[in-house]
C-alpha cells in the first residue's frame, strides 16, 4: 500500500464528504445516523476546499487514486465564519429544513445550519487557525495522523502562524490521546476541555 500526501482541492470534494460521514460518529461511521448522509460534510469538510482563508491536505492511495483521509482547516477562523454566515448557510438551511428530517442525526444537522456554532474568543485568542482532521479505519495507526498534522504545520508556519486549535468530540477518547502525543492541550478559558490547542514550538 503507497499513500501519498498532497494538496486538497475542490475536486475532492465527494472524498471528503464520504469520509466525514464514515467517521463522524465519534470516529466510527454514522452513516446509520444519516438518511441526508451528505450533511456532515457540508459542515465539517466541503466548505473548506470552497471558501476563502481555507487550506487542507489530503492522504491518497496512489493505487487507486482514492482519497483516504484529510487535514482541513482555516488560517482565519473569524473571516471564515463571517464567510460561511452570508455565503454557505443560509442555503443548506433553506434546502434541508427541519421538519424533513427523520434520523437523529439529520436533525442534528438541519438544526445546526439554522444556529451554527463558532469559536470562543479564547480559542481565537490562542490561534486565528482551526482544523479538522479525519482518516478512515483502514488507514489510521500508521503514522499518517501525525505526518498530516506535520503538514498542516508546516503550511501554516509559512503564513506566520504560530498555534492551531480543533475541537474534540469528548466520545472520542482515541482521538484525545492521538492529539496529547502530538502536544496538543486543552486551551486556557476555552468553554469545556474539548478545545485543544498545539504551538508549533512543541511540535
């Protein structure tokens, strides 16, 4: 098996959508959650290979071409919010209203477009970039988590920033320990332990 890293772009959207879904119950699949299964990626992936301030990285099987994971992300969280609230929102809430909805999971989602979350300002204060990252199954405990991040680090020195943050989702208690190794750490002030922050100094 040969994977390589390269760039995200929009073409890969569809890739992004599917592993978003594959592993957006907690790390596990939720496509069981899903009768819209193409919900979790219009929040967590697509925008990002779509809209301004974004960058992303993806880990491809040069086999079959097959995109198997990605690292996405904004080097200005603030910008990207503004961006995603008159651009990308409105829509999505238009087209999946609520009371269309069936699965938990869909509801989940329709709700979310209609009262989208942001970022504390301490999460903010700590670094203006965020990101998301996802590998499926079959390819996690390689050591591609970590070259992934690497990348991502790498990029964003080279915009002159210093710090990333992410989200965790508290369920995914793998995901906590994969990102204390890297010298992740919760974020001082941030609303619940599910913020951590890494400086690129401790990477």
């Amino acid at each position: 098996m040969s994977l390589k890293i390269r760039k995200a772009n929009e073409a890969d959207a569809p890739a992004l959508s599917r592993i978003c879904l594959l592993t957006g119950d907690a790390g596990a699949s939720a496509e069981h959650l899903h009768e819209f299964g193409e919900l979790p990626g219009l929040v967590y992936a697509v925008p990002y290979v779509k809209s301004p301030t974004t960058w992303g990285f993806v880990l491809e099987d040069e086999a079959t071409g097959e995109v198997v994971g990605y690292i996405l992300g904004s080097t200005d969280t603030r910008a990207y919010e503004r961006y995603l609230a008159e651009h990308w929102w409105p829509s999505l809430a238009e087209k999946y209203p609520p009371e269309r909805m069936t699965k938990s999971g869909d509801v989940q989602y329709a709700n979310l477009l209609r009262n989208m979350h942001t970022a504390s300002d301490a999460n903010v204060a700590f670094s203006p970039a965020h990101l998301h990252i996802d590998i499926l199954e079959k390819y996690q405990k390689q050591g591609w988590g970590r070259k992934l991040i690497a990348s991502a680090v790498e990029f964003l020195i080279g915009e002159g920033i210093q710090g990333v943050w992410l989200g965790l989702d508290p369920r995914n208690e793998g995901a906590r320990i994969f990102y204390e190794r890297l010298r992740f750490a919760s974020i001082v002030g941030a609303p619940d332990g599910n913020q951590m922050g890494l400086r690129f100094t401790n990477f």
